[in-house]
C-alpha cells in the first residue's frame, strides 16, 4: 500500500521494521518487513529499489519471524 504512512515509518505510530533474510526479486538486496502490529498489516519492502509486496498472511509472518 504505497503512500501508507505506517509501512513507511513516517507516521510515528507503532509501526515496526525489521531485516529477513529474503532477497528482493527486482534487484537482490534484503528484503525488510515493515508494518503495524496493532493492525497486522506487514508487508515486505525493499529500500534500495521500492519493492514492496502484498500484504502478508499470518501464516507468511510465522514463517519469516520462525
């Protein structure tokens, strides 16, 4: 969701950012999850080329934070 403030970072709420070990398919960097926790909304993004994915699972999240 591009223009989201919260996967941005740029809201100031409880958004949350980490590093994964996946790799950008556009242009092979690490991916980061970035999201809300309060509203379960996380997706992967890529900072160096914009990349970002859709809206994880519960079951995608498991998998990435396991």
């Amino acid at each position: 969701m591009a223009g989201d403030p919260c996967l941005s970072g740029g809201c100031g709420c409880c958004a949350t950012n980490f590093y994964t070990d996946k790799e950008c398919p556009d242009c092979g960097r690490r991916l980061r999850v970035a999201g809300n926790p309060q509203r379960l909304q996380y997706r992967l993004i890529c900072a160096d080329c914009g990349y970002q994915s859709h809206q994880l699972s519960m079951e995608e999240i498991r998998d990435i934070i396991d």
